[in-house]
C-alpha cells in the first residue's frame, strides 16, 4: 500500500491533486450534511453547472477563470436558496431552468468562440493534470475558512437543518446560516470543479452524507463519517484512476456509489438484526 | 413586566384573512390559554406572537423581552422521516439562542439540558435516534428543547397531542409550576378545557371573524361560547 503511494506521489501534479481532493472532498462532505437533510441537493447541483458556464465563459471571453465565476457562483446561490424557499415544487422546477439555461449560454459562447477545447473539457469531466500551484493554494485556503467557519457555527448549523422554525423562534439568524451555507457551497464547487469536474462535482456533496445516513444516528457521527468516507473515496479512486488510466472525478464517483451500496446494505442488516 | 405588546393586529396568508384586529398585553406570569375550533388561526396567531409571521396590519411589539428568551413548541415540525438526530443533540439545540457566534456549548448549556430531559422523564432516551421514538416521546424530546430555550416566556402549541393521559396531567403540573415558580408566562393552544380553566390567568376563544378576549377564565365559562364549548351543546 505505502509503496503504492510513494509510487504515485513521485508526480507532483498527483501530489498537488491528492492534496487539493482531500481537501475539497473533506469540506463538500460537511457542507453536504446539511444540505442533504434540508433537501437541497438540487442547490449543488444547479451552482455546478452554473459554474461550469460561468468558467466556460471566462476561458472563451480569455478572463481569469475563478475570479469571474465566484462572484456569479455567490449571486447564483442566493438566486437559488430564495428560489427554493419561495416555493417547494417550482422552486426545484426553477432551479432546473436556471442550471440548464446557463449551461447553454456556456455552451454557446465556447462554440462561438473557442470551440469546445481542452481546458473546456477539463472543466466539464474534470482533469488532474490541470491542477496548478496557485489553484492547490486557494484549495487549501478556502476550505481552511469553509472548516474553520462549520466548526464555528456546527451547532446552529444542526439547529436550523433540524427545525428551521425552532430556529428562528430562538433568535438565530436563519438566513444568514442558510445563506453562508449557499455560498460556501459555490465556492467549494468552483474549487473542485477543475479536478472533478462540473458534471460529477455535486456527487462529492450527495453521496458522503447519503451514505452515512444509511447507518448513522447521530447527526455528529454522519457528519464525522461523511467527511471520512469522502475522503477515502477520494483517495482511492485517485490510485484506481492512476493505475487503470480512467478519469479521475468519474472513478472517485464510482467509488463513492460503491461505498452508497455497501452502507445501505450494512444498513438493511442491521434493521434486520 | 410587559412582555410582549399587539395593537389592532390582522394576520393571514396573502389575502387571507385568518385573525382580525386584535389586541392584547402579556405581562410576565400570565398563563394565556388559546382555545377553539380546527383551522380557526390558533397556531397562526402563536407565529405571529413569535414574530415568525409578520402581520398583514397592526403592529406585534416585544417589550421587556428579546427573541432569545422565548420557549417555542411547534405544533408539527416538517423534518425527513430519516433525519439522523439523537435525543440528547436536539434537546441541547434548544440552548443555542443564548450562545453568541461561537455557538459550543457550556457545561451549563449540559446541565440545563439534562435537568429537562429527566423532568420530562427522557432522560433514558438521550441517545436513542429521534427518528425511532413513539410519536408521544419525539413530543416530550421537543418539549424538553423548548424548556432549554425558555427565560422568560414558554409558547405551546398543543403540547399534549398525542401523551397518554399520565404524561399530559403531569406535563400541565409542570408547565403551572413553571409559571408560579420562576414567573415564567406561558402562552399555550390547547384543546383541553379543563386544564385551561383550571391553570390559565385569561383565555382567547379563536373564531372565524373575529378572536374573543376573556380577562379571567370564570368569564369564559360563564359566555355563550364558553358553554358551548364546555358542554358540547
Ligand atoms: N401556510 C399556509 N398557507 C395558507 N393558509 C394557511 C397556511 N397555514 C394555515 N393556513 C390556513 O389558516 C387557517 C388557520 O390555520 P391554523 O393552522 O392557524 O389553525 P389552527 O387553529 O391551529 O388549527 P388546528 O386546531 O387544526 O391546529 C386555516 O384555515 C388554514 O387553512
Ligand atoms: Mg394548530
């Protein structure tokens, strides 16, 4: 196993993505927690796309990539918590429209300009490759804030994902909470878009928490475990994509699903028991 | 102490108007008891007092009072059928109002939660999941939460839905004892009458047009709607 790794890690960009993966792998698992059990996982998924266009856009106009989509990623993920709350059925009907329309404009302005080329690509199935050093520095410096900032507010966090209206009866500030939620959210989806890809990016945020759930009772433990099994997901489908040649962000998934089918069976068992 | 102040309040969803124009003052130590028929506005006018609804017209003023010192039972809370949560987090949560930014809890925000959960005799529960407890412990967990957020003023929105007979004579002796031993007001939906007669200070009969009003309990029993309701005529 070690020799695997030191094996691997003789490749710098494998070491910047390794680094750059668990961290966002670890801060989209416990944004997810909440997200998941407040049923907004249709949010991951409309900012990635929103985001890819967003990148896309910005390569093709030749704009600096990140700085033109965390500004639209934060408007979006205001635009999209207000949508949801407004309304449970048209709400996710909105947030569909808005992921799908932006992902044409993105998809238009690349064709009209570029053409859909390699950096394109890689920000549409991801690629490790294309991690640099500046992107593995803004990794780990945004999912420090994204941690330092859950830890802070873990308890509310809990509070308002529980029962929101208990919440606002004692005086939280829900839509702050909701709000930063969203927006920490965008981020880390603009982070880990480059290596995972924008199409299987909400995946990492979905799947750790959903999986936890199957087993877990607490709502530390699924957080603790989320951020574990993403985590080691992550790191296991980078040597699996290292040694059979399969795209990374798509083999992490497929890591992920297996490890969904696993917990859910544990979790059938145990009923059972 | 007045503690919470409405004037001329109107409340309702968009056009519809569910409570109109009423007043009322809370002082600390009253025990408001809101009764009446399914669907005429009782928990409606609990959100409004809460400040979770904000009133079509009029205005809902706290006085002697912040956000953070109010109790809140709600009526049903809109959870996921598998929401992964222990007893004892959710309890605990209830502490949260008066935590500032760094929101961790204390060893008196432990304490305190404790103390609820063995008042409410849940204590043997605290680290069961929420989501496999009877219908009548998920209401004593919830209880127990509003208990830890309550410092000046406990809101109930039919606390005994739903406890076996023990439980819910028990819960009432509580809240009373609450009420006269720590000067706490309690605003309570019930449709329990006795218990209403017997420990509320005033009642508010909740009715299509308009809510009445009745300064002490024996004014509601001696009014017609008092009657009706009492007797089931
Ligand atoms: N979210 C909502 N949107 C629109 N109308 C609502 C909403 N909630 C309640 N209503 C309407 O307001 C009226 C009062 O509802 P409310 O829940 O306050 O009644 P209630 O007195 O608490 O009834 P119950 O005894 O069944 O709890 C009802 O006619 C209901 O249809
Ligand atoms: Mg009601």
């Amino acid at each position: 196993m070690f020799d695997i790794i030191d094996n691997i890690l003789q490749y710098p960009f494998i070491t910047r993505a390794l680094i750059v993966g668990v961290f966002v792998s670890f801060c989209a698992a416990l944004l997810g927690v909440s997200l998941v059990l407040k049923r907004y996982s249709m949010i991951g998924d409309g900012l990635s796309h929103v985001g890819f266009s967003a990148l896309s856009i910005a390569v093709a106009m030749n704009w600096a990539p990140i700085i033109i989509s965390i500004p639209v990623i934060i408007l979006t993920a205001i635009l999209l918590l207000h949508f949801s709350e407004k309304n449970k059925i048209s709400g996710d009907a909105a947030i569909a429209l808005i992921s799908t329309s932006s992902l044409a404009l993105g998809i238009i302005a690349v064709s009209i300009t570029s053409g859909i080329n390699v950096d394109v690509f890689n920000y549409m199935f991801g690629s490790i490759l294309a991690i640099s050093q500046s992107d593995l520095i803004l990794s780990i410096v945004i999912s420090t804030i994204v941690l330092i900032l859950f830890i802070i507010s873990y308890n509310k966090i809990f509070a308002i994902t529980f029962d929101e209206n208990f919440a606002l009866a004692i005086g939280i500030n829900v839509k702050f909470y909701k709000m930063l939620l969203a927006i920490l959210t965008g981020i880390m989806i603009v982070v880990g878009m480059k290596i995972m890809g924008a199409l299987l990016m909400s995946s990492l945020i979905i799947f750790p928490t959903l999986s936890s759930t199957r087993v877990c009772k607490q709502f530390k433990s699924v957080a603790i475990n989320s951020a574990i099994i993403s985590i080691m997901s992550f790191i296991i489908g980078l040597i699996f994509s290292y040694f059979c040649s399969t795209p990374t962000g798509a083999t992490v998934v497929v890591v992920d699903l297996l490890i969904f089918i696993i917990y859910s069976l544990i979790g059938v068992f145990k009923q059972k028991v | 102490m007045t503690l919470i102040k409405c004037n001329n309040v109107t409340l309702g969803y968009s056009s519809n108007v569910i409570v109109k124009d009423f007043s009322l003052t809370l002082s600390s130590g009253d025990y408001l008891c809101i009764l009446g028929e399914n669907g005429s506005g009782k928990s409606t006018l609990l959100k409004g007092l809460l400040g979770l609804k904000s009133p079509l017209k009029g205005n809902i003023s706290f006085v002697g009072l912040k956000q953070n010192e109010i109790g809140y039972l709600p009526q049903r809370i809109n959870i996921q059928k598998d929401f992964p949560a222990s007893v004892y987090e959710i309890v605990l949560s209830g502490c949260l109002g008066c935590l500032g930014v760094l929101s961790f809890y204390g060893k008196q925000q432990k304490k305190i939660a404790l103390e609820n959960m063995e008042l409410l005799g849940i204590r043997n529960l605290q680290n069961k999941s929420f989501r496999e407890l009877s219908g009548g412990q998920q209401q004593r967990v919830l209880l127990a939460r509003a208990l830890c957020a309550t410092k000046k003023i406990l809101i109930l929105d039919e606390p005994c839905a739903g406890l076996d007979p023990i439980v819910a004579k028990n819960l009432y002796k509580i809240i009373k004892k609450i009420n006269t031993d720590k000067n706490i007001a309690i605003i309570m939906v019930s449709h329990d009458i006795g218990s209403a007669i017997s420990d509320s200070n005033m009642i508010i009969h909740m009715q299509e047009d308009k809510p009445m009003f009745f300064k002490t309990p024996q004014e509601y029993c001696e009014s017609l709607i008092g009657k009706r309701f009492l007797g089931g005529i």
